[in-house]
C-alpha cells in the first residue's frame, strides 16, 4: 500500500528545514530481511582493517545490490515520497545502497566534521564531485539517542551553503563547509528501527560518535535528478534547480541560516 504522501505543510518544511522524518514508514517484512542481511555480513566477513574505507565508501559492498537491501527503498513506500518531493522532474533509477555502521565506542572510527557530500571530500581528488539531488535513509538497527552515532544536521542548512557555493567556494577548495557552518553542532536524527528521513543534499550534516552499547546501521540511497550530470555545478548554487515542483514555496520567508 502506498504511504500518505507528504501534506503541504510538510513540502513546507522541507523547503525551508530541506529535512523530512517519517516515522515507522518501513514495515517489518520488509526491513528485518535486509537487518539480517547486514548483521550476517558483520558476523562473517568484516574485515577490521578496511574500517576506514567501509566508513568512507560503505560497509558491506556485496549487498549493495541486493533485493533485500534495494526494497527498502522501491517496496517500503520511500520511493513515492522522494518522487513526490521532486515532481514534475524526474529521479534516475535507484541501483544501489549504501551501509553505513557506526560502532559502539570505536577510537578507529571518529567523530565526522559538518560536510556536504561529494564536494572537498578526503578520499576524491580535490576536482571531483560526486553529488547528488537528494538522500534517503532508513534506520536498521540502533539506539534511538543522539549519542549512539546519529546522524547530525543543520536544519535550513541548505540554504547558507547554497550562498557558499556561489559566492565563497571555488571546484578544488578543501574547506567543505563555511566557518559558520562547521561550527554548528547539529540537530541530532534520534530515530527508531523503520524510521526514514529525506534530506536535501546541499544539507550539511556530520556523525557522532556511538556510545551506545550496539552498532547503529543505516541504509542510504543517492537520488540523483535525471539530468544531475548536466546540473549539478550549478545545482550546488541553486537549490531547487532539480526540484522545480517545490520552486513556488520557497518565496516563503524563512529564519534558518
């Protein structure tokens, strides 16, 4: 059954916080295959050595394409919100998961600086983008706190980087985010096992540590706009450039950054 789609209040939101949680959205047939999954492949072939590239890239490459991990995002309902948040534009087809495990009371796995991803990143050349339009992420597993490896975000966020990247930032600069930004400590996303949250990419966000006494475990899926590759320099300036259904809420005044 599809999910109720966003209320207009909620478009609202997301123009202005460029963040939307739906609690409860996957249902238990559909995220306890894709749980087991991940737990299976910690248990017999994480490797500790390549913690640092798990926690770059993602954990658990094999399953990247697996059914279980992909119908989070086609089967749950996650995809009617992301296509209603970008309509009339189109979304490229969804192929891929990323897992990402923060583990209790790691030191080989510290805290990350407020970033935007894809831009200024360690591991791509000083040149490279790797954005995106949006990201989609459904919690696994883990303690609903904001101390047990939350995700962090700066809500309105968007915005103050979109001025960043047009008038502070040039393609090949280190810094990721402005000072002001880098600063912020963020908006903890305290969320249960099912939970989903929808956030714009100009978003900037960081993780925490996880102090908790069990792993916390993401999926997260890249929506990228049709013509991404033709936009997304100019996307990183502007936006709603790939969201033109939303254009018309945004001359709503906000008092985020």
């Amino acid at each position: 059954m599809a999910p109720a789609p966003f209320t207009p209040l909620e478009l609202r939101r997301f123009v202005t916080d460029g963040v939307l949680i739906r609690r409860g959205l996957v249902p238990e047939q559909i995220l306890g295959p894709a749980a087991r999954r991940v737990s299976t492949w910690m248990r017999h072939e994480y490797d500790a050595a390549r913690l640092a590239g798990y926690t770059n890239q993602t954990f658990a490459p094999s399953l990247a394409r697996h059914p279980d991990l992909l119908g989070l995002y086609h089967h749950s309902g996650l995809h009617e919100l992301v296509t209603q948040l970008m309509h009339p534009a189109a979304a490229a087809p969804v192929t891929t998961a990323q897992i990402q495990i923060r583990l209790p009371d790691s030191a080989d796995q510290p805290a990350k600086d407020m970033h935007v991803d894809g831009v200024s990143c360690p591991h791509l050349h000083p040149e490279d983008l790797n954005t995106f339009t949006l990201i989609a992420g459904v919690v696994l597993s883990g303690s609903a706190t904001s101390d047990a490896g939350a995700l962090h975000f700066v809500p309105g966020g968007h915005q103050r980087m979109a001025r960043y990247f047009a008038s502070e930032w040039t393609l090949g600069q280190a810094a990721q985010t402005p000072p002001d930004i880098a600063a912020r400590s963020g908006t903890a996303l305290t969320a249960e096992p099912g939970d989903v949250i929808v956030m714009h990419h100009l978003v900037p966000h960081r993780v925490g540590l996880n102090t908790s006494p069990v792993p916390r475990t993401m999926a997260y899926f890249r929506i990228q706009h049709t013509d991404h590759h033709r936009l997304a320099e100019r996307a990183l300036a502007d936006p709603w450039l790939e969201y033109p259904g939303l254009a018309a809420l945004t001359e709503q005044p906000t008092s985020h950054p």
